[in-house]
C-alpha cells in the first residue's frame, strides 16, 4: 500500500469537502462531452425548425402538382362567391275579392277584381329576389251563390300575379305564364300551390302578391282582414 508523506494532504471524500466548503474536483472531460451533446442537439433543433419552415414555405407557394383547391391552382376559382338569394316578400295571409273591390271598378294597380265574392281558410307564401315566388291557398273558393250552387271554386286553374312600383313605368305587373301546371292541388275545393319564376323589374318596390283567374281577375290578395260586402 502507497504511504503518503508527510506534508502531502490525503485526499479528502466529496462529503468532507461538501462539508467543510471545499470546491470537489471538477471532471473536465465529462464537462466536454456535456458541451458536445447540447451542441448536437441545438443544431437537431435548428435544422428541424430550418425544415418545417421550407415546407411551410412550399405550402404557401403552391406548386404546379397541388392539388385543386388551392389559390393558384387553375381549378379553384378566387371570383366573387355566388350571390345568395333574399326574402323579399314573406306572407302569412290573404284577403278574398268583395265590395267595392268587385270587378273593374276599383282596381289595385290596374288589377280587376273577380266578378263575385271569395273567401279562403288560409294562405301563405314567399317571393324571392331573384323572382322565385311561391303561393299556396286553402280553400279559396265563392260562398253558395256560386255557379256551383255551393262553396267551390270555379275557375279551372288559379294563376299568381307580382305587381311592383317602379322608376320608369310606375306600375309593373308580372303574372306567372303558364296555366294548371304550375298549380298543385285540387281546384274544386280551392286548394292550390303555385310555383314559378318571374322576371322581376328592376327595381322593384313595395311588391303586392295576387291570386288571379286565368283571365287575370284577381281572387285574393296580400293583405289581412275581411272586406265588407258592400250591402
């Protein structure tokens, strides 16, 4: 066993040195390796992050192999999105031809009225602007003194009518063109749905909705409430 000499300091353990304040040794050569495995690892780090911002570049840049959709890509479109379609008039009731409105001599905005009294259970219906317009009635029929002898409905199709004020014309009257097949339902009784596009003025303000003859006689109309009878 190596004896140490006087006046050479054995070693003490690190716990003494902890314990009386004494710096321990210091490995220099695990330092080293410390330093080199945190340099690999910062520059991991900054390649990675050199990558993924390459690849974020790449995204961005859109390449002539992308797939549809992207903004540079001839098949996506970068117009003006398609225009939605407003409400322009939406109903929940109507009011039956009667009284001062009977035939030509009060007409609303040029629309003759029918020749009798109508009344109906229920109506509804919405215009759109883009000319779409949908009707439907309930029991629009003439009370008993009808051709028929009781509450029925003798025209044999309903038509609908838009009538817009305009700038130039002042008044513009656009009725649906075709006959009983734009009309759903059984014409006896008065129930019918109409559908149809119209080709609205431009502008076209404060729109009144009709339910006509085929002749053009209006039967029903935008509104709420009863007309007196006249008598």
């Amino acid at each position: 066993m190596k004896r140490w000499r006087e006046g050479n300091a054995r070693p003490r353990p690190l716990s003494a040195n902890l314990v009386l304040g004494v710096k321990p040794f210091f490995d220099y050569t695990e330092a080293r390796r410390m330093n080199n495995r945190l340099i690999l690892a910062a520059t991991c780090c900054v390649l990675l992050g050199a990558g993924s911002g390459a690849l974020a570049d790449d995204h961005r840049g859109h390449g002539s192999d992308d797939p549809p959709g992207l903004d540079d890509n001839p098949g996506h479109g970068k117009g003006p999105k398609p225009k939605l379609t407003e409400t322009v008039l939406e109903f929940q009731t109507m009011v039956g031809v009667n009284g001062m409105f009977l035939g030509a001599t009060n007409p609303i905005r040029g629309v003759d009225g029918g020749g009798l009294p109508w009344v109906l259970d229920g109506a509804k219906g919405e215009l759109k602007d883009n000319g779409k317009l949908e009707v439907e009635v309930e029991g629009l029929v003439v009370p008993g003194t009808s051709p028929c002898g009781v509450d029925c409905n003798p025209a044999p199709f309903f038509k609908a009518l838009v009538s817009c004020l305009t700038v130039d014309a002042g008044i513009e009257n656009v009725s649906t063109t075709n006959g009983s097949e734009v009309m759903i339902g059984d014409p006896t009784n008065g129930n019918a749905k109409i559908e149809a596009m119209l080709d609205l003025p431009d502008p076209c303000i404060a729109p009144i909705v009709f339910v006509t003859s085929p002749t053009g006689a209006w039967f029903a109309v935008t509104g709420v409430g009863v007309i007196p009878d006249g008598s």
